[in-house]
C-alpha cells in the first residue's frame, strides 16, 4: 500500500510497532526493510525526509488487522 503525506511520524511508527506481523517498507531499489526494527526505522526515516514530512512510502503489512490499523492512522492523521 501507497502511504502519503505523513506529518505526525511518532504516531506513525506507534502503530507500527502495534502491528502484530511483520510492517516493511519498499525502497525505491526494491529492497525490504522490516519497519518493525528500531534500526530500519532510523536509517529509512533519516534517509527519506528531511522536511519532517514523509511524502509517499510503500509499506506491505501481512496481516488483515495490521492493514486496517494503517489505513485508520492514514485516515486521521
């Protein structure tokens, strides 16, 4: 799934470290990094934005509630 325009990061990765599966992000190369791993989270994060606004992301969660979850964040947020 295509997210856009993600403002309050926080309260992005608390929903992603809510998520009972596994949560990647897809790099423009193709590569998968489990956003699940504190790591991953920095190292994407520093390297994505740099205006505290994530533009776009594709992101794959497995799991049907994980799923919903996200898209119940994209809608409030």
């Amino acid at each position: 799934m295509k997210v856009q325009n993600i403002k309050n990061i926080d309260k992005f990765f608390q929903v992603v470290d809510s998520c009972s599966g596994k949560v990647e992000l897809v790099t423009g190369e193709g590569d998968r990094l489990n956003l699940k791993s504190k790591l991953s989270q920095y190292v994407s994060m520093a390297n994505i934005f740099s205006s505290g606004v994530i533009p776009e992301l594709e992101i794959i969660a497995y799991e049907p509630e994980d799923i919903n979850k996200l898209m119940n964040f994209m809608m409030e947020d």
